[in-house]
C-alpha cells in the first residue's frame, strides 16, 4: 500500500482560510514556530495546507512545562500507584470451588 502526503505552505492565512473553506475542512492552530510565530493548517485527506502567522504567537507558552506523557496513567478510572510500585490487592479468602 502506498501512503501519499501532499504538504504545502501558502502565502498568508487568508489564503489558508479560503483553500479550507472550498475544501469543506477547518483551520486549525497548530503552535508556535522556533521563530515565536504562530503555525495554522487544513486538511483534507492526503492534502495539508500550511500558514505562518505575522506577528509574535499569540497563545502564550506556560512558565513550566510539563511531558502530555508524565501524568499518562492519571484518569478517573486508574489506580494511584506507590513509590513500591502499583498497588496490590491483598489476598482474600479462596472461594469454595
């Protein structure tokens, strides 16, 4: 199977915006560049648009960052863990066979 990406950079957002809409797909801000200026795309299948904003990003980067990986196992339906490593149940009695 042959996996095909068509990846280009267009002028300004605008025409970003308008390529996004005659494709029937959203803009969507992806980050800031090395350079602190922001970077936006639209996709549509195999094609992906891209725009580098003017100016400096306007999402402001937190003071400390943290890995998305560092809290992975957190969620409403897992278990905390100790520094001995996750908790174990105790064993109870054995049921009758």
């Amino acid at each position: 199977m042959t996996a095909v990406c068509d990846l280009r950079e267009v002028a300004t957002l605008a025409e970003l915006r308008a390529w996004a809409l005659a494709h029937g797909t959203r803009v969507r801000y992806l980050g800031p560049t090395l350079e602190d200026r922001p970077l936006y795309a639209a996709t549509r299948g195999p094609a992906t648009r891209v725009a580098v904003g003017t100016g400096p990003d306007p999402h402001p980067r937190p003071i400390v960052w943290h890995s998305p990986l560092e809290h992975l196992g957190e969620g409403p339906d897992s278990r905390p863990t100790s520094p001995d490593g996750p908790r174990r149940k105790p064993p109870g009695p054995a049921s009758p066979g």
